[in-house]
C-alpha cells in the first residue's frame, strides 16, 4: 500500500504521489466516495447505526455530498460501552486480526477492531506522522509509547517501520535504561507522552547526562493535552523540536492527525478521517476558524467503521495554506476537553489553564497536580506544583516571591485564587504514560 508514496532517492514522500499533497478537488473527491462506502457498510453490518439511520428516516443512499455528513447520526463514548465487547464492529470476527481495548477509568473498556486493511492504513498513517515531523529512513527511532492494548505502541511502531527508520521497541517506563539506550544506539528520534519525557529530562540530569550532547533531536509526543509552554521546556531542556500528534483509539490509536515543520497546527489525514467541528452543546456544524468540539468519521476502517464520533477535544480548523505545502487542513493543537472541564465556585477551569501559568513563572518546573475538595457544601481547589531545588532551598526569599508570581498568574488567566502548595523537586508522582493532573475528592469530603 505505500510504495506508491515513497522517493527511493531520497527515502521520503514524494510530492506528486502522497495524499497530503492531492489538490483540494482530488481529495474532496477521494472523500465523498469513501464516506458513501463506509456509511453503506456500517448501514448493512452495525445495527445500532441501522437503527439511528432508520429513526431519522435516512438511507446510504442519503450521502450525495460531504455537506450531507451533518444530517448522519452521531456516535459517542458510551455506545462502544453499551455494546461491549463487539457490537459495533462491521466485519466477521474471521477478518478482524487485531483486537485493542482502552483501560478505562470506569465500567467495561472500549474495544477496538483492526482488519488487516485497517492495520495498513494505521501503518501508513504513522508513517505520514514522522514524516512531517522530519524522519526518514534510516533514522533510530525508540518508541516509548505503551506497548500492548494500548494503541499507542504497535501503531507507531509499524509507522516507524514503514518508513524506513530503526524501531526501538522500549515501550514505557525503565527511564534509566531509556537514557542508556538513548546514549548508546545513538537514537535520533523518541515518541512518547509529553509529561513522561519531562521526566527522562530529570533522570538524565540526575545521571550526569546532558541530552544536548546526544544526536537526538525529534521528540514525537501525543496521547495527552500539552501546551506551548510545556513545549518551549522540553525544547529547551533537551535541545530538540517537539513535535504534537493526535489520536484515539476509537478512530485508530495515534496518526489522525500530526505537526509539519511549521509547527502551526497539526494537519488532519482527511483523505481517511473526516473532521467537523460542532457546538459541543447544540451539535450544530461551526464553520472552519471556529472553535467547538472536534468530531471524526472514519472514512476507510472496515472493522469498526465510527461515524461522526464526538471527541470531546476541543479545536479548531484551520484551512489557511501551510508552509510546508501539504494541503490537508490543520487542526489547532488540543489544549482542552470539554469533559476535563471541572467547575469552581462558577468559574469553568481546564487543568491545562494551570499548566500555562506555572510554566510562564520562573521557578516552578512542569509536574503539578490540581487537588479537588469539598468543604462544608463548598467546593476547593489546590494546586500543588513544584519548584525548582534553588528556590526550594530558600524557604524565605525565593519560594515566597514565585508564590506570589504563580499566584498573581493563576488568578489572572482562571479569574479565582487558590489554594497554593510549593513543594520540593520529585515529591509529586511520576506517570510512565499519561498524568494524571486532577484529584478529585470531593465524594469524599462533606
């Protein structure tokens, strides 16, 4: 399947061939015949699509073009619960060949479903991700994301194979033996969760390791929110480019959509996952440029086809023309989600409004936790974050004028005061994969 889109010569896209470069007619064209087909199969084989399409008096034969995708049920998180484990899936269990689950934080997991044409798109997906974020073939790449049934470590490990590169299949945690690796097979390019790279950024000072010296020098990091200035940290601490990826795995794991050069938007795969924007409170359609929940129709899977499947993330499109000449629609980086949203004493907060302010206050280093409790019927919110060993040393001067600034910081950006806990580098919890940033007990408290 990708030998149409590979330059031997150079051991990259080739411009003429690759989907992200097809002219907007071209794609638009590959799209609507795609959305006809996948909204056909998933009519024939899922019933609970079936039923929705029937309710709203609607037939495949309904699609005559992409505008008509806003008449097409939606599709959200508790479906894949509620018909658990393989309701949802379009294809004979005799063509599935792979089967991954999500862990879930309450009730059953969702379980997704691979054909083996699925497991091919997956693949050159990824392999289009580390493309645009500057890998070729011939670069080492150590995959650091969780191997097993979450997506995030077989999806980027066939990409990285695809393309050419030397696959280090680390998967997570042993940061100590990451860095050797790193050191010794003169890795050129990691992927990982954001907040666990800050992590080996510690390590590796703690070891007498100075990552500048090493050849690495792209960092691929997704499955959580992260925001520019945690971005400008790791580029800075590590000396490489950052670079942001997107994905689920109710869509297919990572490879939806990724970052170019331009670092100005992560570009879209349209021509295998459709996006809209929608008022996540109405689900009306919102124009492109305006901000709402970000919305994903598959339009190639066969085993699990998911139509107009609600995120919860929310973005934005862009359709401005991007410098690297690719000329899929870019995304705005994920910084939120509409169900992380958590509300005190009115005020709407995303953990990742704190995330912005304690990294624009010199001082504090990016490992934080907000803690969540009720006191007398009335909602709290502390923030415990650390700080870097200089200032924790001075427990007068220095500690006292960076929770004066946080302070000032998190009051201007959420409009409310909290509660403020400094505290010494390493006491907050560690996380070999995605961070958990909220502790919510105010169950527990009365």
């Amino acid at each position: 399947m990708l030998t149409e889109l590979w330059n031997d010569a150079e051991g990259g896209f080739h411009p003429a061939s690759a989907p992200d470069f097809l002219p907007a007619t071209a794609l638009k064209q590959v799209q609507l015949r795609r959305l006809r087909a996948v909204v056909a199969r998933a009519y024939k084989n899922v019933a609970l699509f079936r039923t929705r399409m029937e309710e709203r008096s609607l037939t495949p034969d309904a699609i005559h073009s992409l505008a008509d995708i806003q008449h097409l049920p939606f599709t959200i998180k508790t479906d894949l619960r509620d018909t658990y484990p393989f309701g949802l899936f379009a294809s004979p269990m005799s063509d599935v060949v792979r089967l991954h689950a999500s862990s879930g934080t309450t009730g059953k997991p969702i379980v997704v479903a691979y054909t083996r044409e699925d497991i091919d798109v997956w693949a050159e997906v990824m392999a289009r991700t580390f493309a645009a974020c500057g890998l070729h073939r011939g670069d080492i790449l150590q995959n650091a994301f969780g191997y097993g049934l979450f997506t995030g470590g077989l999806g980027a490990h066939y990409g990285g194979e695809a393309l050419g590169a030397t696959v280090i299949p680390i998967s997570g945690g042993n940061t100590d033996r990451q860095i050797m690796l790193i050191r010794d097979f003169g890795v050129s390019a990691l992927c990982c969760t954001p907040s666990y790279f800050t992590h080996m950024i510690e390590r590796a000072r703690e070891l007498g390791v100075d990552l500048h010296d090493l050849p690495l020098r792209v960092g691929i990091f997704g499955a959580e929110p992260w925001t520019d200035g945690m971005r400008r940290h790791i580029e800075t601490e590590a000396g490489i480019k950052a670079y942001d990826i997107y994905g689920l795995s109710e869509i297919i794991g990572p490879g939806v959509a990724s970052e170019c050069s331009a670092q100005e938007g992560l570009h879209v795969f349209e021509d295998h996952f459709y996006p809209e924007i929608i008022d996540p409170e109405t689900g009306e359609a919102l124009p492109d440029g305006q901000e709402g929940e970000l919305v994903l129709t598959t339009l190639s899977k066969k085993a699990m086809p998911m139509i107009r499947y609600r995120t919860r993330d929310i973005t934005s499109l862009i359709t401005e023309p991007c410098t690297c000449g690719r000329t899929l629609r870019r995304m705005r980086r994920i910084g939120r989600r509409s169900d992380d949203m958590f509300i005190i004493r009115g005020v709407n907060v995303f953990p990742s409004q704190v995330e912005a302010a304690l990294l624009a206050v010199e001082g504090t280093l990016p490992h934080y936790q907000i803690i969540l409790t009720r006191d007398q019927g009335l909602d709290r919110m502390a923030v415990e974050v650390e700080v870097t060993p200089e200032v924790f040393s001075d427990r007068i001067g220095a500690l006292e004028n960076v929770r004066t600034r946080l302070a000032q910081a998190i009051e201007h950006i959420l409009g409310i005061r909290v509660e403020l806990r400094l505290v010494e580098p390493r006491s907050i919890a560690r996380s070999e994969g995605k961070a958990k940033r909220v502790i919510d007990r105010r169950n527990d408290t009365v």
